[in-house]
C-alpha cells in the first residue's frame, strides 16, 4: 500500500478522496491555487502545497508543478479524481517517468479510449455494440458531407478529444453540415487543442445509461451495474439515478458483460464508466469510455452495499486484486448535483459568498461537499458545490426523501439548481421513470 498520496485536485472530489485517505491510514497531500487556500481539502489533507494562481492552467492543469509538490513531500501515488488531469495520458506517462503511481488508468488505455473515433474502433474489435458511424476521424468536410448523406440524417457530430458536450452538433439536414462542421472544430480546438471530427448516426430519444467498471493489474475487470444519466442540459448531467429505470434483468446482464468485455479487451485498471446510449426498443450501442471515477460514483456505492469506490481505486493501483464478481443493485439512489448557477436565469453561474448553509440529514441522506458558512465560491471552476446523494428501498422512497432533502438544504448568499431539483422531482416524466436525454428541451422553470 502506498505511504502517501497526493491529491491533484479540488472542491468535493478532493475532500472525498482524503477522506478515504485518512480512514485506510494512508498520508493525504492537497495541492490548491491561491483561489483555494480556504477551501476544505486544504484543511483536512495532512500537507498542502499551493501550485499558483486561479487560472487552471497556471496550477490545477499545470504538470510541472503537480509533480513538482509529489516530489518535495515524498508522495509515492497521485489520485487525480475527476476533470483537469484524470484522463491526460502525458500526465499518466509523467507520474511514471518520475516513479510516482497515477491512481488511474495508464498512457496506452487513456489514448485508446479517451480518443473517441480510436475507442469506438477499439469497441468494434471487441465485438460490443457501437453506433453507426464514420469509420475514424474525418479528414475534410467533403467526406463528411458523403458519410452523412449514406447514413442518412439526422447526424451527430462529434469532437474526438470531445467531453462534457464541447465540440458536439446535431445535424437535422444537409443545409446546417456547413456551420455545425465549422462550429464544432473551431469549440473543439478552443477546448482540446484538437480539432478532429468523426461521426454518427443520431439516436433520437436515447437514454444515457452507464456500466460502473474496474479492472486490476491481472485482466480482471467486474461491473458494478447501471446508473441513468439521461437527464441532461446542453450534454452536462443534472441528475443521475441508480438503477434505471428504463433497466430489465436480461438488458442490465447484456450491457454489464458487454462493459466487462470492453474493460478485459484492454486490460483496463481503475476505476471506469462504459457509457452508452439506449435507443426505445431498449438496443444499446456503445458511446465512450471514462478512464476515471466520476463525478456520479456515489450512487453506484449506495445501491451495492458497503463499497468504497476511491478505496477500491486504490487497492487496485496498489496492485490487489479485485474480488471478480459483477454487482446487482440492492436499493434505488438519486444525486442531485447543487450548482452555483441560476435555474430562472438560464442557468447563469453565480459565484459569490456562501452567507448561510445548513446541510440536510437523517436517515439515507448523504452530502458530498467542500463548502461551508463564509466559503466564496471561485468564479473560476465548475459551479458544482455539492453532491446530494439520497438512497431509499424503493424508487419511490428515493423521490420523497430527495424532495424531503432539498426542501432542508438551505443555501443562502449565492443562486443554487435545488429549486430546479424540486421542480424536477414533481416532473410526471421523471416521476414516471419515462424521461429521455431530451427532458430539458420541454421541461421550464417557470417564474420565480
């Protein structure tokens, strides 16, 4: 086991992962920009080193200096949580040049599935369900307008270093190619520095349910079952429920070993997310692959039991094996993520002073958070500021004890989503269990 690890991370997953530090008595270190040296995973790791100023690239994507802070605190792993560096594969190659372990997945698995149009390839090998679709990057716009005519409209295009919805256009007809095309490369190349497209065959209506894997060091891999990321706005997840819904036995048993295949085909390590969508006649086509934990793992460690999912991260990269058995889900979790953003104002982020906070509690309520009373939320991040995870023995258990939580949670001083979140809960799709990735385009806040 490790001695200590550094944290190359901030805000709640940061604090999630000492957390698990301190409790399997592992030596915890954050590293923080001077937007952050308030913050609470600042204050429980056992050293913090700060790693510059508020721009992400002058600290938090800033390799140099990550290792940099390994280094002159003797921290032998970095867990890179989410976001920023936890799917670079030069970061991955970089705790390996210097002899530190990177608690995620290796060089050669992040560019075989980070890289969409050479993970669907990959997929295809492997024999698991993908979307139809353009056969690797497309070279010129000439080609994309062939690809799109045989396959038929309407299309989705789709940057390859793509993710959390840069660089993605949906295209209804031939006349709107131009612009998405135009569009899409110049957000992708803004975004990733790279600008390549490939494309597929628009699934109207999906589900977005994702597989819950990891993968040891010997080639064994398990799943862990499903969570339903459907509900989304502009390709970001709003909420996030375990199981689905939508789910049948005989399906969850098709997808889940359809995802062992996908992690085994590539001897995957880590903790990782097989992603795909779900057309209405409940056929499922392969969508992308998360080398990293997520944002929603949570849910997946409610419905299963006893499980830590960082911990498990952990043990594998220290080179335990996993146990080997696939997981069925127990209860029924919802996370409702609180952002700092205005659901009557189109979800404007709204930075600012945290004056008033209480935290909602009781039975099966959990809160993953790094705020508190007389916290500012930095204008520079993601807006997220909580993880509002409930789990119940039912789906409708979970529903009432989510709308008895948020109607607790009280955030004062900034704008928050838990007035969406409510509204949302009382929604008859989402009440129904009949929602789709489309929900948002009919669902309205109403006034204030």
């Amino acid at each position: 086991m490790f001695k200590k690890i550094l944290v190359a991370n901030r805000g709640e997953i940061a604090l999630r992962i000492i957390r698990t530090c301190r409790e399997i008595g592992v030596k915890s270190v954050a590293v923080y920009s001077t937007a952050d040296e308030e913050s609470l995973h600042v204050k429980y790791a056992d050293e913090a080193v700060c790693i510059g100023p508020p721009p992400s690239n002058e600290s938090y994507l800033k390799m140099s200096n990550i290792i940099a802070a390994a280094e002159i605190t003797n921290a032998d792993a970095i867990h890179p949580g989410y976001g920023f560096l936890a799917e670079n594969a030069k970061f991955s190659k970089l705790c390996d040049e210097h002899g530190i372990k990177f608690i995620g997945a290796s060089a050669d698995m992040i560019n075989k599935m980070g890289d969409k149009a050479s993970a669907i390839a990959t997929m295809k090998a492997a024999g698991v369900p993908t979307v139809p679709g353009s056969d690797g990057i497309i070279p010129t716009f000439e080609k994309a307008e062939e690809i799109a005519a045989e396959m038929g409209y309407p299309v989705m295009l789709k940057a390859t270093a793509g993710g959390g919805g840069k660089g993605m256009r949906a295209v209804w007809k031939k006349e709107e190619l131009q612009d998405a095309w135009d569009s899409a490369r110049m957000e992708s190349k803004a975004a990733f520095a790279n600008d390549d497209m490939y494309m597929e065959k628009l699934i109207e209506n999906p589900r977005h349910i994702e597989i819950q894997i990891i993968g040891d060091s010997k080639g064994n891999a398990c799943h862990l079952s499903e969570r339903d990321c459907s509900v989304q706005r502009r390709h970001q997840k709003l909420i996030e429920e375990a199981p689905s819904p939508f789910m049948t036995r005989a399906l969850r048993k098709e997808m889940g070993d359809a995802a062992v295949i996908a992690a085994e085909s590539i001897n995957y390590e880590g903790a990782g997310t097989v992603e795909f969508l779900v057309d209405k006649n409940r056929n499922f086509y392969f969508m992308e692959m998360n080398t990293r934990i997520q944002v929603e793992h949570p849910i997946t460690e409610q419905i299963i039991g006893n499980y830590d999912l960082i911990n498990e991260q952990i043990k594998v990269a220290a080179g335990i094996p996993i146990i080997g058995k696939n997981y069925l889900p127990k209860m029924h979790a919802i996370e409702c993520r609180i952002n700092a953003e205005d659901p009557y104002n189109n979800f404007r982020p709204s930075p600012g002073k945290i004056t008033t906070l209480h935290m909602p509690g009781g039975h099966g309520v959990r809160v993953d958070s790094h705020v508190y009373a007389g916290y500012t939320i930095p204008p520079y991040y993601d807006s997220m500021i909580a993880k509002l995870i409930v789990t119940g023995e039912t789906r409708e258990q979970a529903i009432s004890k989510m709308k008895r939580a948020l109607n607790e949670f009280t955030i004062e001083g900034v704008k928050t989503t838990i007035p969406f979140h409510l509204k949302l809960m009382d929604f008859p799709d989402f009440v129904k269990g009949t929602y789709t990735t489309k929900l948002m385009d009919y669902f309205s806040m109403g006034d204030e």
